[in-house]
C-alpha cells in the first residue's frame, strides 16, 4: 500500500480564490510546476516551494498545503 504526499493546489486556489497564475506570482514559483502538482504529474516539490507558497497566502499550518494520503486513496 504505502503512503504519498499531495500538493494541494487546487484547493488552496480555491479556498483563498485566486488563480493558479496568480499563486504563482504571489509564491515565486513556477506556474508549470503548480499545474504539476495540482495535476498529479509532479511527485516531488522542494521545502523552499513549500514556504513561498505558505508565505504567499499567509498560511501557518503546513497541512494546509500538503497531505499524507495512502496510495489507494485518489484526489
């Protein structure tokens, strides 16, 4: 089974509505690698995407941004 890490980027556009465009302006990453990620494509993203993307949008609590999923389990 195992697990796996998700990158939550369609819900954190969602959730704090703005454009994948616009996250990536605001965070300093890539717009190609947000869609990515948000796609399931990508499988790794380094610690400082991670930050930027926190400080961006001003979240405190990284699970907001990822989540340990088992590899069953489907986004």
């Amino acid at each position: 089974m195992g697990k796996r890490i998700v990158v939550k980027i369609a819900e954190l556009t969602k959730n704090h509505k703005i454009s994948m465009r616009e996250l990536s302006k605001l965070s300093d990453v890539r717009h190609a690698a947000l869609s990515e990620l948000a796609n399931g494509k990508r499988e790794s993203i380094s610690f400082s995407h991670i930050v930027k993307i926190a400080e961006a949008l001003k979240i405190e609590d990284i699970r907001e941004i990822i989540d340990l999923v088992d590899n069953k389990d489907k986004d």
